[in-house]
C-alpha cells in the first residue's frame, strides 16, 4: 500500500503543533498565563517530531517544510505582539521578524538546492558555530527553546513579573529572572540567523556560479 506522507507521525505533531499555538494566540488576549503554556508546549514538540521522524525513517521534504514554516510563523506572530506591547522598540522587533524569515528562508532554499532532504543536512567543514547548531542536538535545542523562552517572557512581563523569587535581601520576579538567563541565548540565536543568511547566500551564489560555468561550456 502507497504510503500516505501527511499522515507520517511527524507530521501528525506538526498539525498537534499548529493547533496548540492557534489556541495559544486565541487567548492571548484573555489569558496570558494559559498562552504562554500552550506556546511553550508548541515549541517542546518541535523537538519531538525531529526525534519521531529519525526514528520512525519518515524524514520527508514536506516534514522539513512543515516544520520551518511552523517555527516562523509561531515566532511572528508572538514578535508581532511584542512589537505593540513594547512601542519604543517596535523598530528591532521589525528587524528581528525580517532577519528570522531571510535567514531561514534562504538557508531552506540553498539545502533543497543542494538536494538535502532537510535543513538540518548541512556541509559539515562550514562554519563551525553552524557545525555546533546542527551537529548537537543539546546546543540545537537549548538555542530554539532559550529564543522562544525570551519572547514569551517578553510577553508575560507585559501583564506580572511572575512569582517573587527571594535571593537575600533582594528579589526578582520569576519571569524576568527567565528573561535575563535567556537573553544571551537569545542574542546568539540571532547572530546564528545572520550567519545563516551569509552561508546560504554564498552557497546558492556558488550555485549559481557553477550552473552558469556549465550553460558556457555547452554553447
């Protein structure tokens, strides 16, 4: 029987993943507490599926496509309303949503260029910050879920600072003691976008370069 790839496990979390942050962004107006928890899952699952797929062999084109599209649409969207509720900062969260899509975009086009079955295939003597993301599954999932963690505390420090945790005579709300652990994290999540965007750049301008070599040779 002619396997059905849509309804591969992966996937199947996938679809979880799309409806957990539908109802994630349906009561962020309302309840912010319950939002941050169904994002949060979202985001724990996107790790599940990469696990499900290596080990079930249903690594697909569209599983890889389906998951990329998931992750940047959840960050958008969350960054979309961080940019109203932080107006004074509305302009780097316009870059950051713009250096999230580029990066990623153009690193999915250069892997499928290529002929990678995911993005996460990628030249292992590269960059090797980049070797580090996609060779470590530990440093790959701290830095997506550290990322995701700042922008969602990002959102909750617009309503409560969270339950107060007690260091000596001093005290910091939970959620933004998260934030600034996160923060660096963060930071070199975006640096790792930029280099993203460089190395994808460079790799289908070498494309390019190759086909237009071949294209001469055969006039």
């Amino acid at each position: 029987m002619e396997e059905n790839i849509f309804l591969f496990l992966p996937n199947l979390i996938g679809y979880a993943r799309i409806i957990l942050t539908g109802a994630a962004f349906y009561y962020m107006p309302t309840n912010h507490l319950l939002c941050s928890g169904l994002y949060i899952l979202s985001q724990l699952l996107d790790d599940l599926d990469g696990y499900a797929a290596r080990y079930l062999n249903q690594c697909t084109k569209f599983g890889a496509v389906l998951d990329m599209l998931i992750d940047r649409c959840c960050t958008v969207c969350l960054m979309v309303v961080l940019a109203k509720f932080y107006e004074n900062y509305y302009l780097m969260f316009q870059f950051l949503i713009a250096l999230d899509i580029t990066s990623h975009w153009f690193h999915m086009y250069s892997s499928l260029l290529k002929g990678s079955t995911s993005h996460k295939q990628i030249d292992l003597s590269g960059n090797p910050l980049l070797r580090l993301y996609y060779t470590s599954r530990l440093f790959l999932f701290c830095m997506c879920i550290g990322n995701e963690f700042f922008f969602t505390m990002l959102y909750l420090l617009h309503f409560e600072e969270g339950p107060t945790i007690y260091y000596g005579s001093a005290s910091i709300g939970l959620w933004k003691l998260i934030a600034w652990i996160s923060l660096p994290v963060c930071i070199l999540k975006q640096l790792i976008s930029v280099i993203h965007l460089i190395t994808a750049s460079q790799n289908i301008a070498n494309i390019d370069l190759a086909e237009r070599k071949a294209d001469k040779k055969n006039c």
